[in-house]
C-alpha cells in the first residue's frame, strides 16, 4: 500500500497525514478511527487480539475512501511494538499522530489484587505507552513535528474505589503525558491527554446495574458519554486547533469529575 497524496489549499501536492492508533480493533479506538479517517487520515489500526474485528473496521474504512491497514502488537511487548511502527512506516511513510488507547481494566477490592494483575496493569497501561512513544518519536523528532495523545481515565485523577490498580495506571499516564511534553516541546512535538468518564463499551459489561445507576446518579449530565464524545477530544488535541494546546488533560465526564 503506498502512502497517498493529495492537493493542499495553494495546489501543491500534500502528503495525507497518518495516524496509529492503539487498540483500535474495538470500542474508543475504533471510534477514534472512524473520525481521524472521516477527517481524512491514513490510519494504522493497531489491535492485540480481535483480529477480526480489526480487519472490519479497515475493510469499512476501506470502502469509504479512506486509507486503513491493521498492525497486530502486544504494546506491552517492546519488540512487538518495534516491529508494528517499523511496519506502519513502511505502509503509510509516516506517523504524524500516535494516538495511545489501548487499556485494560479490572474491578477488584484492592486486598485481592495479586502481583501479577497489578504488574499486567502497568504494562499494558502504561509500559505500553513508554513503549508506543519510544518507538515513533525518532522519526516525529527527524521532522520535528508530531502530536501524541494518550488515554487516562478519570479514575486516574480522582481514583476509584476497588480499582486501585487501574487507578494508579491511569494516574501515571497523566504525569508521563506532561514531562514528556515538557521534554517534546523544543522540538515542537505535542503531548495531550484525554481522560474520559463512564463511556458505553466493552470495557463496563463487568459494571452491574447498581454501580451504573450510582454514577449515573453522580453525573450532572446524567449519561454515560459514547465513543465517538472521547473521539472528538482526540481529534480536537490532534487538530491544527490545539496548536498551542500542550501537557493538558481534557477530561469528558459528563461534570462527575470537575
Ligand atoms: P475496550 O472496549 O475494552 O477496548 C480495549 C482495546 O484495547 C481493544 O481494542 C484491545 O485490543 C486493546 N488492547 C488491550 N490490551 C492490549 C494490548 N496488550 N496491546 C494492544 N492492544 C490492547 O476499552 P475502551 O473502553 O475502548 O477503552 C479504551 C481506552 O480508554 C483505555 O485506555 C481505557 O482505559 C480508556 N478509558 C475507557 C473508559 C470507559 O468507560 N470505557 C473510561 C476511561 C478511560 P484487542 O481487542 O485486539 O485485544
């Protein structure tokens, strides 16, 4: 597949812009596919292990005109990680936008939680990311240009109850997004952060009917938010609009987290 251009507004030939987007096969990241394509990108959807979802929504993608291909990576695996950017630059050219989503989640009293899952948290959520970044900044510092917008919760900033471990993830992706855009930003490289609310995917169906009415109870807005909301805020720290926009964290919850 080679890297497609197209025509700026002066007529001259523009490269299209790419985006990898991680844990992208369902879910946030998908959402956050459908838009970065309607939008016009190249996208690299990377998944873990629902390759068949993955390889729909690219054929989806496909069939609108867009530009789409999946990547398979374990983010917690730096060789796997290695190998997908090696693979998307090879596909697409380049990586003007790294989109970190991919995350896993557990609902556990704290007491119970053993080692092992609290050392799976970290690796997914956030040796994932220091994983995703290492591996794209080399040719984003070359160009001296790049955006890069990682997905906390907003559990990492206020923590949750029988998520501590999830908590403490998601927390530590809000201080890996502003040192690193504090150490990006000579190099005119922009780190964002979105930390959503309660949102209406895979990740809740663990959530029993009491504890979803009890934050909903919580949320002066009333609802859970949808894929496509935290799709917006992705695109919105990724856009030409946030120029100046960067270590920030937008965070749509609904009002729970103020
Ligand atoms: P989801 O529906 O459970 O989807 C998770 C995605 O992450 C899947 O595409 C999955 O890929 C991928 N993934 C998991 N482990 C991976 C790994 N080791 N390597 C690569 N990909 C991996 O979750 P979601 O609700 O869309 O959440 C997306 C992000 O938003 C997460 O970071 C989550 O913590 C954050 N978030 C979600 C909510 C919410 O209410 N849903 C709220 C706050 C923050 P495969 O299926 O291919 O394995």
């Amino acid at each position: 597949m080679k890297p497609i251009q197209n025509t700026n507004e002066a007529g001259h030939p523009a490269q299209v812009r790419t985006v990898l987007i991680t844990g992208a096969s369902r879910g946030i990241g998908a959402a956050i596919a459908r838009r970065f394509s309607a939008e016009g990108y190249q996208v690299a959807l990377n998944y873990c292990s629902s390759a068949a979802c993955a390889e729909k929504l690219a054929a989806e993608l496909n069939t609108r005109q867009g530009r789409a291909a999946v990547f398979q990576a374990d983010v917690s695996r730096q060789d796997q990680v290695q190998g997908m950017v090696e693979a998307v630059l090879q596909t697409f050219g380049s990586i003007d936008v790294l989109v970190n989503n991919a995350g896993i989640a557990q609902q556990k009293m704290f007491q119970d939680i053993t080692e092992a899952e609290w050392q799976r948290m970290f690796d997914v959520n956030v040796k994932g990311m220091f994983h995703c970044c290492q591996a794209v900044l080399p040719d984003m510092l070359r160009r001296k240009e790049g955006k890069i917008v990682n997905l906390s919760s907003m559990w990492g900033m206020v923590g949750a109850s029988c998520e501590v471990h999830y908590s403490a993830a998601k927390a530590a992706v809000l201080g890996l997004t502003k040192a690193l855009a504090k150490e990006l930003g000579p190099s005119r490289i922009q780190v964002n952060c979105v930390a959503p609310g309660l949102i209406s995917t895979d990740m809740n169906k663990a959530l029993d009917e009491e504890a979803m009415a009890a934050i909903l109870d919580e949320t002066p807005l009333g609802c859970v938010g949808a894929p496509s909301d935290i799709a917006s805020a992705v695109w919105y720290l990724a856009s030409d609009q946030a120029g100046f926009t960067t270590g920030q964290v937008l965070s749509p919850n609904g009002g729970l987290v103020i």
